[in-house]
C-alpha cells in the first residue's frame, strides 16, 4: 500500500535526465510483520506514461525511471521540449515473492514550471484556452483569476516600461535644448 493516492510534483523546463523528481514508498502488511531477511522487500515499477496537454494524450514511456528497490522517480529525460503538460505515470509496487504477491497502485503527475517571464509573455496568447473550463480535470490550468492577474500584470510592467523610455526621451531632448541654447549664446556673444 502506497502512502498516498497520487504525488505530483513541478520540475524546471531546464532539468535534465538524472534529476530526482519524487520517491514512492509502499509497505506490504505481510512483509512489514515479517521476520525473515528479505522483509520490506517491495518492488517497484512504472506500469505507464502518458502525456497530456490540453485534450491531447500521447504515450510518454521512458519520460521518467525508477529504482525498483528505493522507489526513487528521476528524469530519463528533459522536459525542455514539452509544452508545459502534465506527465502522468501509474507507478506499482509487489512484494518479492510470485506467491499470492500483492500489487498497489498510485499516480504520480509531473508538470513543468512555467517562468513569471513566460507567463507575461503567453498570456495574451492563452488567454482564450486558460479562460475555459478544462474538458480533463486531471489536468493543470489557470484559473480565469491568475489569467487576469498576469494579464493586470503585464499592463502594468508595459506601462512602467513606457513611462521610462518617455521620461528618458524628454530628459535627453530637453538636455540636448539646453546644450543648443547655451551654443547659441555663446556664439552670439562672440565679438568677430
């Protein structure tokens, strides 16, 4: 039996293949009360990947590894080229032995984090997407709450952006008026 239902985890886009993600645990009640040697000796394995973004599902096997003695879950690969889905992986666990070997199951979902930069900058673009109800509630979203945040957010960077290259603009041009005028003046009062 696992010790929880479903482990979800957020990964950097620039992980890579090697990288801890999570580790499982699962005890067997027959081998926890066990005294012999190989007691506690669960094993563990990934039963399936899969891959999904928005209504799209697509297999994912060999996404992530795991160590079928710790329960250790690591990258075999990096994200870097997913879209910013959810991998989902159905993890089990058995005890050692074939006779009346008992199996558990839990999930383990896996999202790529997205950067404050990628989110100001795609929020415009998903608005639309990110606004609606997600047709698979398993899968990650935005609520329309952070879509409006970020997209306040952005306005207000661009704003503060804009009110900067003005004021620099005005300051530079008014610098480059005084400098004239002072030419001017001088020149004027030259005696030739």
């Amino acid at each position: 039996m696992f010790e929880t239902d479903l482990y979800t985890k957020a990964i950097s886009r620039d992980a890579v293949a090697g990288t801890k993600i999570v580790r499982v645990v699962a005890e067997d009640p027959d081998l926890v009360n066990d005294s012999s040697p190989n007691s506690n000796s669960v094993r563990y394995r990934i039963d399936e990947t899969v891959y999904r973004y928005g209504d799209r599902v697509r297999q994912a096997s060999g996404f992530l590894t795991i160590d079928e003695k710790s329960g250790v879950i690591r990258l075999a690969q990096s994200p870097h080229a997913s879209a910013g889905g959810v991998f989902e992986s159905r993890i089990a666990s058995s005890d050692h032995t074939d006779v009346d070997s008992h199996i558990a199951n839990t999930k383990l979902k896996v999202r790529r984090n997205l950067k404050l930069l990628q989110l100001l900058l795609l929020s415009p673009l998903l608005l639309p997407k990110l606004l609606l109800p997600p047709r698979n509630y398993h899968c990650y979203y935005l609520s329309p709450l952070v879509t409006i945040t970020v997209i306040v957010i952005t306005i207000f960077i661009i704003t503060v952006i804009t009110t900067i290259i003005i004021t620099l603009i005005h300051t530079t041009a008014a610098q480059s008026h005084i400098l004239t005028f002072n030419f001017y003046n001088s020149v004027s009062g030259m005696q030739f």
